[in-house]
C-alpha cells in the first residue's frame, strides 16, 4: 500500500483541475456594422479636408496618426507616449499583475525552510532529572533544522488559481493597450479642436473686419446726412456683438491648449511650441473597416472585458477545490546537541520526521457552497460585461461610419452655403456704398455669412475628428505596433 501512496499522488497532480475549462466566447453572427449597406466612398467638396474618403477592408497601422501628415502631432504623440503618466500607471499595473502570477506559481514547488536555535538552560533539579546527557543540570542545546512542506495540487485549485492571475495580467495588458490607444486618440482629438478653434477665431475676425468696414461706410453716409445716427447706433452695436464673440473662443483655445499640454505629460506653464491650423492637418483618404467578427479580436475594451470573464471562470474552479480535500505533506531533519562543536551530525544528535495531512470540511454552515455559487455569479456578471462591451463596440463603428458619411454631406453643404453668403455680401457691400440698399438689409446678409464661414471651420474639423474616432472604434492597430519589443508583448500562456 505504501508504495502505491506517490503513484496516486502523482496521478491526482497530472488530472485535469476542477471547475469549468474556459473557451473565448464567440463573435457575434452578424456581417455589418449597420441594417442597410453603406456607399464605400463618401462624397466630396472643393476645399482642404474635403476629399471622398474610401472604405476598404485594411489594416490598421499601429502608429495610425501619422496618416495625417503632420509632424507636429507625430511629435507631439511620441512626447505623450514617453511622459503620459496615465500610460505609466498602466504599465506598473501590468507588471504589478504579473509578479503576483509568479507568486502564486510558487506554490507549485515545496517550501523550505531552514531553522538554528541556539539556548542555555538549567534543570530544576529539584523536581525533574537534569536535561543533559552529561547530567549537569547547566546544558546549553544548539538545534538545527530544515522543515519542508508541499500541498499537492490535487484537484487543480491552485492551477486554477494561477489561471486566474493570469487573466488578471491579460486584462492589465489590454488595459494598458486602451491607455495607448486612449491617449494618441485624445491629443488627435486636442490638436484637431485647437486647430478648429483657431479657424472660428479667424473667421470671426473677418467678420469683425467686414462689419468694421461696413460701419465706416455708414460713418461717412452720415456725415453726408444720408443715414439718422439711430443707424449707426445700430451697426455699431452688431459689430460690438460679434466681437464679443471672439474673448470666448480665445478662452477655449487657452483651455485647449492646457489640455494638451497636460497630454504629453507637462505643466500648463510648459506649453508646446507647435501650434496646430486645419491647413497644416491631411485628412486620410483611405480607411479601414474591419469585418465584425475581427472586431472583438482587435478592440482592447473587449479583450479586457474577456479576460475578466476568463478570469471569473477559473475562479469557479477555485471554489469547487476548496470544497475537496486538501493534501499536505511535510518533512523536518535536524540536528541537536550540547555543545556547538558536536553540532556537524555526531552520533546520536539526528531527528527527523515525515508526515502527511488529508483535511475535509465536514460541516461549515453552507460557506463553501455559497463561495461557489457567488463565484458563478461573477462569471454570469463578466458574461454579461463582456456582451455589452461587444454591442457598445458595434456601436461605435457605426456610429463613426455614419458620421464620416454625414460629414462631408455637411461640408459639402457647408461649401456651397459659404460661396452663396459671401457672393451675396459682397452684392450688398456694394450695393450700401451705393446707397441701393438699406443697411438691415446689409445686417441681415452679414449675420447669414456669419453663420456660414463658423459652420464651414466646424464641418472641416468634424471630418477630422470623426476620421480619429473611427480609428479608435476599430481598434488602433495595437497589434501592429513596432514601438513594443517582441518580449514585451505580454502574450499569455495560460497553464492547462
């Protein structure tokens, strides 16, 4: 019987652990992004930012910004990426993750442990026989020991429990992935604003300097006696509207402009040199969709979202081996003597002992039992996180297919309008010099042109914007990455 006690062992250790084996949940069934087909291009308008954008089935570079061509934001992105301390938390997190995998991964070895205890001590001999061989009741006793002791992996909690800290660290990798992705996408997102900013501030003062001119016309009109000074009143108070409009639009550039300053990891009082315009931004022309079912592979959200599932699922396992027996070996060697000469194994000073454990909990009013039915809760909850970050992921491509659509719908509009309100402006301004018309007329036609150029730098901008956003709903090409050496790209192996 006692030699079949380690064949049994190591059968038990080479069985498979208890608890569910995880399998990746599967991609969704569907074949697009939206109930009806979208065009592969959208349409295009004469102005910079107003190509057709196409739509093709390519991948993602990993460094995707530089497709706007500038190398003010390429540089700017690289700053962020050294400096963002949002990054660096994410990557000590990822590291923090993987110390406590090997951690855990040491309890598949024994531990040993080594133990020297000196002592001087005298008998009472009074009431007991003196300690010592020697039978002088003053003795001194160096011990020394090495104490192994093992747990079996018997049923597989352990391994289960490694398997877990390692979907902990394959989420704290995708986390760290959404970090990057995250950032490049927000200082895109700072330069393109700033870069809207300054063409609203631009186009507002050119109106500021047609309503200006206007105004002089009416000044001389009125020294002429033609116009009532209730005339001038008037247009001087429409010029004092619009350039009350300009302080606002240069407090959100200067706020725009902390922000991304903050981005790539410096103080407001640190600001960057480069300043960003719409004209010094390319906008792609080429985009890539990819098939839904390649969508849950590449978005880190979703990655995340399944490593918290994988790592519920070997949670379960945990639970159900500690509900099962629990294995314990042990050993201890040593030596004792009087004195430290005779410490190096003298006849006589030896001991040792080996002994095994088998513990089960018979009775602990339901603890275990509802340990694992709250275990199997968290997995029914990481399930449903996961669905849900898949279907928020769906929506985001298609929410930014469909902007990119309606994006240069609106410019092209916008286009149009803008070459309308200036051709009539220009109509009016002539016809006022003339006298032809009366100055609300000219008013009306300014106001019109107003809202025409601000909502042209707005549609500009959005297909910019929006162009980043869809990069960022697909993924960010993280797996094309050649920022990231081969070692530390984190892939995880988890254990069977």
């Amino acid at each position: 019987m006692g030699r079949l006690l380690p064949v049994f062992i190591l059968a038990c250790l080479g069985a498979c652990a208890v608890g569910p084996d995880f399998e990746r949940p599967t991609a969704p069934d569907v074949e697009g992004y939206t109930p009806e087909p979208l065009a592969r291009q959208t349409s295009s308008a004469d102005i910079a930012g107003g190509a057709a954008q196409h739509f093709e089935g390519l991948d993602i570079p990993g460094q995707w910004w530089t497709l706007f061509r500038s190398p003010s934001l390429n540089a700017l992105i690289a700053e962020a990426l050294k400096a963002n301390p949002t990054l660096e938390a994410a990557q000590a997190a990822l590291r923090q993750a993987w110390e406590n995998v090997y951690a855990e991964q040491g309890a598949f070895f024994p531990t040993v442990a080594a133990n020297f205890s000196p002592s001087r001590n005298k008998t009472a001999t009074g009431a007991l026989s003196p300690a010592s061989a020697s039978g002088n009741p003053y003795y001194g006793l160096h011990t020394g020991q090495l104490t192994v002791s093992y747990m079996p992996d018997v049923f597989g909690g352990t391994r289960r429990q490694v398997e877990s800290l390692q979907a902990q660290a394959a989420f704290q990798r995708f986390q760290v992935e959404a970090a990057y992705l995250t950032l490049t996408c927000n200082v895109v997102a700072a330069a393109v604003q700033e870069a809207a900013l300054r063409g609203q501030i631009a186009a507002t003062e050119e109106i500021i300097r047609i309503e200006t001119a206007a105004l002089g016309i009416l000044h001389r009109q009125y020294d002429l006696g033609q116009v009532a000074g209730a005339d001038v009143a008037t247009v001087e108070a429409t010029l004092a509207q619009a350039q009350a409009t300009l302080p606002p639009l240069q407090k959100q550039l200067a706020l725009q402009r902390d922000l991304l300053t903050a981005l790539i990891g410096r103080f407001p009082s640190q600001e960057p040199t480069a300043k960003f315009e719409l004209a010094s931004l390319q906008l792609p022309e080429e985009l890539p969709v990819t098939l839904p079912s390649k969508l849950v592979e590449q978005r880190p959200d979703i990655r995340s979202a399944e490593a918290q599932l994988h790592s519920a699922s070997a949670e379960i396992g945990v639970a159900v081996a500690n509900q099962l027996p629990q294995f314990t070996l042990s050993a201890n060697a040593g030596t004792a003597s009087n004195a430290i000469g005779q410490f190096i194994m003298p006849p006589g000073t030896a001991f040792w002992s080996v002994a095994g454990n088998v513990a089960q909990t018979i009775f602990d009013a339901g603890t275990l039992l509802h340990k694992k039915r709250a275990a199997e809760a968290a997995f029914d909850q990481a399930a449903a996180q996961y669905r849900s970050t898949v279907i928020a992921a769906f929506q985001n491509v298609a929410d930014a297919l469909r902007a990119l659509h309606a994006d240069a719908e609106t410019l092209k509009a916008a286009v149009a309008a803008e070459h309308a309100a200036a051709k009539s402006l220009e109509i009016a301004r002539s016809q006022l010099q003339l006298g032809a018309i009366h100055y609300l007329a000219l008013l009306t036609v300014e106001m019109t042109y107003q809202q025409a150029l601000l909502a042209l730098v707005q549609a500009q901008a959005a297909r910019y914007a929006d162009t980043a956003a869809l990069f960022r709903a697909l993924g960010g090409g993280w797996w094309n990455r050649d920022d990231t050496a081969p070692e530390k790209k984190w892939d995880i192996q988890f254990i069977p």
